[in-house]
C-alpha cells in the first residue's frame, strides 16, 4: 500500500502575494477555477493574508465576492485561508465581536478551513478565533509561526502544538514564511508533533533560500500529512516550490499524491501570459526570483522582501536593500525574536528601514512598534531589554493581559457609521477593517460619480 500525501496549493494566495505583492485579479483566475477544482488537490489557498487588502487598494475589487466566485467554481475541492488571530486580515487587535462576526460570514461565504497564527505564538490570541470557527462549523487549523533563536527549539514547538491540540485544533500547521526550516528541524519537528497527536499536520515553506524541497522530502519522511506548494507558473524564488515538480518526484519515490497532471499542466499554461505581463509592468522584480541562502541568516519571508523592496524602489534608495536586511536580525532580536509573519515583519522591517534610511538608528518609531512593547500585541517570545524599552516607550506601562480584553465590541459602531452605506454584514466588516479603502469602495459602488469632481463649462454661444 502506497504512503500517501496531500497537496495544498498557493496559486490563488499566498504564490502571487509573495511574488507579485497579491495584484493577481479575480478575472485572471477565473477560467482555471474549474481545472484546479479537478486537480487532485487536499485544498486550495484562496484568501486570507493580503487578498482582502488588496482587492480594495489595488484592485478595486470587493474581497467578499472573490470568494463566493471561487466558491462557485471550486465545488468540490476544500477551500482554505489564512487568518491573523485577533489580528483578523489587518495589522491590529479587533475586539472579539468583530472577529467572530468575520470568521462567521468567511465560512458562510465559502470558506471550509481557517489557518490561524498569531505572530508571537502567544496562544492567547487564538482563543476567541478557534471557538469561533468551532462554534460556525470550519476546520480550525492552529498554526506554529516557525522562527529560529534560542528560545524557539524543538521542544518548545511541541510543547506548543501539545497546547493547541489541547485548545481544539483540528490540524496542525507548521509555517515557515521566511524559508528557514532546514530539512534535519522538518523531520525532528514533524516527528516530534506526530509523537503527541493523532491529528493531520501540514508543513509551509518558502523557496527563498534554495532547500525548501529538501525541508519537504525530509518532512514527508517523518509523517506530514500535507504539504504547501504552488503551480509551476509562480513558484520559486519567495513563493513556494513547484507542485508538479515535487509530485512527480514523490510519487517516484512511491508516494500516492492524488494530482492530476494535466489539470495542472493547463493552470500553469494559463498564468504564463499573466505572469509575463507583471514581469513587463515591473511589478515581478526580478530580485523575488534570486536564490537567496542568506536568508538563513537574516531570516526574511519572501512577502517582507518583495514589500522592503517596494518601499525602497518608492524611496529611489534600493542600494540600500543589503543594509536593510543586515539590519533586520539586529531590530528582531531587540524586540524579544518575534517571529518575521504578518504584522510583525511588516513593522519589524519599516523600523529596520527607517534606522538604515535615517541614518540613525530608532531615530523615528512606528506606532505600531511602540504598541508592541507595550504589550498590546501580546508576550515578545523573548525578553525586551529595559534600556531597549524605555528608548522605544519611555517610562510608559508595559501590559500583562489578553491584549483584546482591553477593547470594548465594536461591530454595533460600524454599522451606525456605515448606516446606509453598508447592505450587508461583510461591507461592516470590509469598514471595520480597512476603513480609509472601504469607505470609497462602498460609496463608489452607490455612485459611480461619486469621487468625480464637477466641471464648471463655460458655453459660448
């Protein structure tokens, strides 16, 4: 009897958000809905991330309605998302109210399993996410957001997925966003959870650094149930490694994958025009390709790098892209090794941009750094130095508590802000969190007119 394993693809999330900062539109992936729903696959990535984000600020589009068009398309493959904790899709904490009302109405639309991470691992920000998607029937898979210091062994990841397992979770993922899991900590890690429960685990990784199929071969060999990769067309580089490649070579080697293919041969067909298209815009820079093994040292996902190298290309200042990752390790470790995921990549790389572009180091503090040491994210993994703390916060109180039992609900609020604006609870929730997108979002989708502004004609007669 064949072993088997089970794929998830990234193409429709997580492939184009690593390489093409989430710009692929719901129209580019529509005439393939049909095929990768007859792949094969264990489930589909979809949402979740930077889609919501990005359909409103780029794309014009409402996030909501790609999902239930893919929904409608995809009819018998298991859809998959993933989601931020009590940060939902945003860069906060939303109260408890809003992100039930959210994982209500995304497993209402179409969603079957939730990925949910905190970025600190701080299992307190789940508790309101994994009832939730109990409580409204969704597969809650409880993720580990993987990061290497002295404080993130072995152990301490299976002493963690131990605690998830006892929190309800119904798998296990293991996520790798900066391609730093090397294949000896895959097998050692996947093993170790597999020695403690019975439930399927699922491993994600990056190609950054150039060993993410090995990470893989090495994870399937200890017991992984699922693993995360993208249709050829756009993996590699920051994405993930590609599907066919890893499914021929596994079922060579004897395992039962369950792809079809040919299905997937025309998926990747149908994106080349697209991808090319993006390479000649120059929203793929062609740095998203490059092997990267520094990564290993510095520690960076490959969404944080296709962002640092926006904000730097903005800034006409991408000669200090080297820099900027050099200091990246340095910021992290003073911050107590938050692991590099959304939200916490995105600030700890604005802060490292900042100390290189400035010229001094914390010169100038998001706000949303500040709010970090003072807890209101959660417990740093590490300790944050007092001399570390009061440069950043000064002598400001440092919080012990659930950050969100701080915040009152919310959803009440919204909707009166919206009145009218809002016909249903998915446009409260687009305004809740994304307030300065949704709002003209909503009022151009009432008046199309609306941002035009009226010409005065002068008629001569």
């Amino acid at each position: 009897m064949k072993k088997k394993i089970r794929f998830m693809d990234t193409i429709l999330r997580d492939a184009h958000q690593s390489l093409i900062a989430t710009r692929m539109s719901t129209e580019q992936m529509l005439p393939v809905l049909e095929k990768l729903d007859e792949a094969g696959y264990h489930s589909l990535e979809v949402w979740g991330g930077a889609t919501f984000d990005a359909s409103l600020r780029y794309l014009n589009e409402d996030p909501w309605e790609r999902l239930r068009i893919i929904r409608k398309h995809v009819k018998n493959t298991k859809l998959q998302m993933l989601l931020r904790g009590q940060n939902i899709l945003g860069y906060k904490h939303y109260p408890d109210d809003v992100v039930e009302a959210f994982i209500e109405k995304a497993i209402e639309n179409g969603i079957d399993i939730v990925r949910v991470f905190d970025a600190l691992n701080d299992l307190r920000n789940l508790e309101t996410s994994v009832r939730a998607i109990k409580k409204y029937g969704g597969h809650c898979q409880m993720c580990i957001c993987y990061t290497i210091s002295d404080i993130h062994t072995v152990d301490y990841y299976v002493r963690l997925s131990s605690e998830m397992v006892k929190m309800g979770a119904d798998s296990i993922a293991i996520k790798d966003m900066a391609g730093i899991l090397t294949p000896d900590i895959a097998y050692k890690l996947v093993k170790g959870i597999k020695e403690i429960t019975d439930i399927p685990v699922q491993v994600h990784t990056h190609a950054t650094s150039g060993i993410s199929e090995m990470t893989y071969m090495k994870a399937v060999e200890a017991g992984a149930d699922v693993i995360d990769t993208a249709v050829s067309t756009f993996s590699g580089g920051t994405s993930q490694p590609a599907t066919e490649s890893l499914g021929i070579a596994l079922e060579e080697l004897g395992y039962e994958t369950g792809l079809h293919f040919d299905n997937i041969k025309e998926v990747a067909e149908h994106f080349k025009p697209i991808k090319e298209q993006f390479r000649k815009d120059g929203i793929l820079n062609p740095k998203v390709m490059d092997v990267e093994p520094d990564t290993l040292i510095y520690q960076v996902p490959g969404g944080m790098l296709s962002n640092l190298l926006s904000q730097l290309k903005e800034a006409r200042k991408e000669n200090l892209y080297e820099e900027v990752l050099r200091e990246v390790p340095k910021v992290r470790a003073e911050l107590g090794y938050p692991p590099l995921v959304t939200p916490l990549s995105q600030m700890v790389g604005t802060q490292a941009l900042m100390n290189v572009v400035s010229g001094e180091r914390y010169k100038m503090v998001p706000k949303e750094i500040k709010d970090y040491v003072k807890g209101l994210y959660g417990t740093p993994p590490g300790e944050i130095s007092k001399e570390m703390r009061e440069k950043i916060i000064g002598n400001d109180e440092v919080l012990l508590m659930r950050p969100a039992d701080l915040l009152k609900p919310e959803m009440d609020n919204f909707r009166k802000e919206l009145g009218d604006l809002a016909e249903s609870t998915e446009d409260v929730l687009m305004y809740a969190l994304f307030p300065t997108l949704a709002l003209p979002f909503l009022k151009k989708r009432n008046d199309p007119f609306y941002d035009i502004e009226i010409q005065n004609v002068t008629v001569i007669l």
